[in-house]
DNA sequence: TGCCAGGCCGAAA
DNA sequence: TTTCGGCATGGC
C-alpha cells in the first residue's frame, strides 16, 4: 500500500532561535540529510522539508497536518533558554550548551526510537543511519513526496512477522533477534509504549528493559526520545568520559543536559 | 590493518 | 556487585 500523496505547509514561529543542523545531527535521530538551504527527512509517517528563516519554521510534508505535529516534534512550546540558564555556572556545560546552541529535544515515535537505539549498540553514527536506512526501504511503506519515493519507519507488525533471516539485508549482526524481539513484544501487546507514556520514568524503564536487548542504555534513549521523559539520562561511553557532576545531570530535564553533553563531549574528542 | 563504535548478555571473580 | 569476553559489522 501506498500512502496517499496529500501535501501540508506549516509556518511556526520560534520564540527562540533554533538550529535544525545541531538538532538533526546531535544524535539523537538518524533519520535527516540536508537539502539545500534546509534539511529533508521523515518522521511520523510524514516525508518533508524544514528550513528556518527570520524566526520561522517552514516545513513541507506529505499527509494531512495543521502544523501541531511539527510543533510538538520540534518542542516548540518549551522554552530551552529558561532550561539551560542555570547550568551556566558550570564551565563544562556552559561550553557544552554553546556547541549545540538551538538543539531541541525531538519527539519522535516510540517505536522508531526503540528499534533505532537497539540497533545503534555498538555501532558509529553513520552505520545507525545506514542500517535505518535500509530497514525503512526493505520494510517501511511508501511515501511519494515531491517526486521522491521515501518510506515510513516499518511498523513494529510488520516486523513482528518475518523471520530473522530476513533481517540479514540491514547488516545488523547480534542486533537483529533483539528488533525482533522488540516488534513482537509491541505487536503482541505484552509491551504497550503508548501507555508507557503516561507511566513514572522508573517504571516505564523497568518495563523496556524486559525486553532482550533493551538494556539501561537503550532504555533511556527510547524513554528521552520516544516517551517524552526529558528526566532519562542516557550514559554511555563519552558520559562515562566526561565523568564530572553537575546538577544538570539530573532532575526533570536531564535529558535536554545529556543531550548537550554527549553532543559536545563526541565532538571534541573527549577522552 | 587495526581500533572503535550512542551496548547487552551471561559467566566468572 | 563488578568485571570481562563474546557478539556482528562497518566507518575511519
């Protein structure tokens, strides 16, 4: 089945500057390429184009939308400066906040983030996104948006039914059984992410580690970038690196910190 | 060619 | 409770 061809603008006006390069490439999603003066990428069953321009989000998608949907996925109602503010005393972080100044936290689905972060273990950036890349081709549907055929991020009911031979195309390895496992678990409904949402961040993390394959690590990711809880604190090797402590590193929006930190610590070689 | 990568699992210490 | 080897593969 191919998705229909109905297409959307929105214009959403930034209360505060954002920076589409550090939110799409800090990351925390694998999903965006640049086009041009902006970036092209698909999220939420949605192909399109975003650019930024004088305070203002342009997006072009494919799909019916009134622009809510960007604006949640880009947390445009938040406001990070208020956020950050405080950390500033601090000289790791405040450098850590000015390399990814404008970042924002994506709200992406839960599934897509989930599957993402089980196959990044282990594995550099650019490899995430090839693997990404090619289970959307093999398995996602369709999207014709501006002369270009996208596909969606498979659903986990698609995946739920082939068998792990099939996965071979993607390159995953060892993380093959884990999407598996993953998919059939939300298939199934023993593993129920829409209701994770509404849960404690503790309890809902308890739940995702059931899953094999879903460790602390990944866990968090899919609870920061799936599940809204800007409370979770992925740690992982440039964490371990950075070592210092903060308050930032914990709280209600740990996550937000976390996400300057990893950006920062990646990029300047930490060690 | 070798090291490392947004780790997890299970066994051994 | 902590440590460590194995896992599967590709980027650099």
């Amino acid at each position: 089945m191919q998705i229909p061809c109905e297409n959307h603008t929105a214009e959403l006006r930034l209360k505060e500057p954002v920076s589409l390069y550090h939110t799409f490439f800090c990351g925390q999603c694998f999903r965006w390429r640049p086009d041009g003066d902006g970036f092209f990428g698909v999220a939420w069953g949605r192909a399109a184009r975003v650019w930024s321009v004088d305070g203002v989000l342009h997006v072009t998608g494919s799909g019916a939308d009134s622009g809510d949907l960007w604006r949640r996925y880009f947390d445009l109602d938040r406001a990070y400066a208020d956020i950050y503010t405080p950390w500033l005393n601090d000289p790791f972080m405040s450098r850590a906040v000015a390399h990814g100044e404008g970042l924002r936290i994506l709200a992406q689905q839960p599934w897509e983030s989930l599957c993402s972060f089980l196959l990044s273990q282990c594995c550099n950036i650019p490899r995430i996104r090839a693997m990404v890349d090619c289970l959307c081709r093999r398995f996602g549907e369709p999207i014709s948006f501006q002369g270009l055929m996208e596909y969606a991020f498979p659903t986990p009911e698609r995946l739920a039914g082939i068998k792990e031979e099939e996965l071979v195309c993607i390159r995953a390895g060892y993380r093959a059984k884990y999407i598996l496992a993953a998919a059939r678990a939300v298939a199934s409904g023993s593993l129920d992410l829409d209701r994770l949402q509404s849960e404690e961040t503790e309890k809902a993390r308890e739940e995702l580690m059931r899953v094999e394959g879903v460790g602390r690590k990944v866990a968090d990711c899919a609870l920061l970038y799936g599940l809204g809880k800007l409370d979770a604190f992925p740690v992982d090797t440039w964490m371990k690196k950075a070592r210092a402590y903060h308050p930032a590193y914990e709280g209600e929006y740990a996550g937000i910190a976390q996400q300057y930190i990893f950006y920062y610590a990646r990029e300047t070689g930490l060690r």
